[in-house]
C-alpha cells in the first residue's frame, strides 16, 4: 500500500522548486533594472517588489497549512497551494510586462 504523505512530500517539492526558480528569476530581473539606476524604474522595481513579496509571502503560508493539513483537508489544502501559486506567478508577469513596456518605450524615444 503506498504511503499517502509520498503524493504530498513530491507536490511540496515541486512547489518549492517552482518558487526557488521563480524567486531567481525575480532577483535577476531587479538587478537588471537596479543596473539601470533610473529614477522611475526604481520606483517601479519598489512597487512590483512589494506585490511580488506580498504574493511570495502568502504562497510560503499557504505551502506551510499544506504541509500540516490533515488527510481529510489536504484536497482544500492543495486547492490553496494551487491558487496561491497562480497568484505569485501572475504577479511575476506583471513584473515582466511592465519592465518589458518601459523597455519599448525607452528604444521607442532613442
């Protein structure tokens, strides 16, 4: 008979693995637009930073309830992780358009 915590220990590695990678990509991002050092590019970092940790911050929550759900919770539970997930990556495209626009329209005015 197979170990029911076995599907939840593999869903919350790839979870984690999918926020590491995530949480990479972020960071490379903010660097890139660090190096530029404009004005309303910092600006717009400081904002989309703080969206994309808010969204980080409740995705870590949502993974911690997953882990300590019991049998009976862990399809809400997983439900939770899910959508949590959903969240943070659409903050990261958020992220990535905005930076992507302000980029256009840099070349745009050259």
């Amino acid at each position: 008979m197979k170990d029911r915590t076995e599907p939840r220990a593999e869903f919350t590695e790839q979870i984690t693995t999918r926020i590491d990678a995530l949480l990479r990509e972020f960071q490379e991002m903010e660097l890139e637009q660090m190096r530029k050092g404009e004005i309303e590019a910092r600006a717009k970092l400081a904002e989309v930073k703080k969206t994309f940790n808010r969204k980080r911050d409740a995705m870590k929550k949502q993974l911690e309830q997953a882990g300590n759900a019991s049998s009976a919770a862990w399809d809400d539970a997983r439900k939770g992780v899910e959508s949590a997930w959903d969240e943070l990556r659409a903050a990261m495209d958020h992220a990535r358009s905005e930076f992507s626009d302000a980029e256009e329209t840099e070349t745009q005015a050259v």
